[in-house]
C-alpha cells in the first residue's frame, strides 16, 4: 500500500482527489446514523464522492439480528464476498498483493462506520484499504468534486480468507474474565461506560472488568485522524495482555482497534459486543 500520512490505514483528500481514476482503486460511501437508518444512503444518493459505491451498515456490513448476537452481528463471509466483488474489489493472492484493490471507505461520522467496514475487510483477508481522513466533510470542505451519479458497475473478484482469531464470542470473552491476561476495552461513551445512561440496550453498564477508552479520541473535531504521537500517548497506560475491544454491537470499537493498529497493537473484537452480553442478562 502506498503511504499517504503517517499511517498506511488514512489517506488524505488531496491523494484521493488524484486517484479518482485510479482502476486499482474502489471509493466506498459508509455513512450512516444509527436512529435514522435510511439516511446515509439518501446522503449518499443526494451527493457523493465521484465513483463512490455505497455499503450499508444494517444491510451490507451486518448479518440480521437475532435473539443473541448483538445489534450488528458480522455479515456472512460469503454474501459480502459477493457484494465486495460487485463494486470491483479484486482480492488478490495474498493479502497485501500489489494487484490487490486499494479500497479507501469514508463516511460523515469520525470513522465510525467507515472503521468498520476498514476492520471487516481485513478480517476476511484483505489489507489494502484505508480510511479517507476528514470524511466526507473534510472532502467537501476542500471544494473537492461531488455528483449524484451512480457509478457504473464494476467486476472483481473477492476470496475472503477468514482470520478468525481475531473475534471472540461471548463464551470465549466470559472463560477470560478471570484471567489476569485478560485487556478488556469498553469504547463506548463514559457516561455508558459507567451505566449513568443507555440510549440504545435494554440494560445499562459495563462488562466486569472493562477498561473505558471512548472512541471518540481518535480523531478531532473534524474527524481528522490525531497525529501519531497522540495515538500512542492514548494508548501508553495500558497494560500489556491479551486484548479484547467492544462497543455497543460491534462497530465503534473498530475506530479504537483503528488506533490500536497504527500503534503496532493487536487486539481482538468481541463483535457482539455490550448489545451480545447484556442479552444474556
């Protein structure tokens, strides 16, 4: 992947903007809002980046929801395969093959979504993809162009090849609990963190154990990535263990495992996350 800041995960508007045309490039549209769940893509079609395909939370990137499982359960390796290979995504023969599509995601909401298709296309195998920094205000706020045309479709062909060490269920995440090992990471606001409010689950509160780093950190103001250095001050504290990172379902906790990548951190993603573990309650 070719850097573009100090990270190989980001890249800026101004790099994008000369690679529009790019045939190993593929620009996905991930905006989203969880109470209104039609908006993105309305946004999406009122106005987007040129060539931009669009992927949807609830329908692309997530399986349908069951009794347990979360809010979000991750999607099917297979259909998103298909949907990923529809907008053009060349998988390659190993992950980090040049021949590979270079995926750059973006959304409106501090890579929030965006993370999570980030995190899900190299958790099925693919490394070639980074963030568009600033989103897609940061986009428009450069006078970069925008349309309302849909992108021609495009032919690819996506292998997933599953690393699934890098998830764990709630049995596997309750048989650690104990374990001194055991780094748990809450990236949820404080104030859910600490059960003093719950505007989305049945239950308020926090996994015994958890540790509070709201992903909101990563980024400014203006969904600008922090500088590096910022990034490992975040992370300086922790202690050293087995690493496991959740949200609410499944998918803000990819913006902290985002931060933790570009520090050198492996972690693992409970991918059902609070929504998982309270269903059980």
């Amino acid at each position: 992947m070719t850097p573009m800041s100090e990270s190989p995960w980001i890249v800026s508007a101004e790099w994008l903007s000369q690679h529009l045309a790019d045939v190993n490039v593929v620009v996905v549209d991930c905006r989203f809002a969880l109470t209104q769940p039609d908006l993105g893509q309305q946004q999406y079609q009122a106005s987007h980046i040129p060539g931009a395909f669009y992927l949807d939370l609830n329908r692309d990137l997530s399986s349908p929801v069951g009794p347990h499982g979360g809010r979000h359960p991750l999607p099917d390796a297979d259909r998103l395969a298909q949907k990923l290979a529809a907008i053009g995504i060349q998988s390659g023969s190993h992950p980090i093959d040049p021949e590979a599509t270079l995926v750059v995601v973006y959304d409106d909401s501090k890579f929030a979504f965006a993370a999570r298709l980030w995190w899900l296309l190299r958790y099925y195998g693919h490394d070639r993809v980074a963030i568009l920094d600033g989103g897609w205000s940061g986009w428009q706020a450069a006078g970069y162009p925008v349309t309302s045309d849909l992108p021609q479709p495009r032919q690819g062909h996506f292998m997933p090849n599953l690393r699934s060490d890098w998830v764990v269920d709630r049995d596997q995440l309750q048989s650690q609990l104990n374990s001194a090992d055991l780094v748990l990471i809450d990236s949820r606001e404080a104030e859910r963190y600490r059960g003093e409010q719950e505007p989305i689950d049945p239950i308020a509160g926090h996994i015994p154990g958890a540790v509070n780093y709201p992903w909101q950190g990563i980024t400014d103001a203006k969904g600008y990535l922090h500088p590096l250095s910022m990034q490992q001050q975040r992370w300086a504290d922790l202690p050293a263990g087995d690493m496991v990172v959740y949200c609410g379902s499944g998918v803000t906790a990819c913006v902290n495992l985002l931060s933790l990548a570009i520090v050198g951190q492996a972690a693992k993603l409970y991918a059902g996350s609070w929504s998982d573990w309270c269903s059980y309650l």
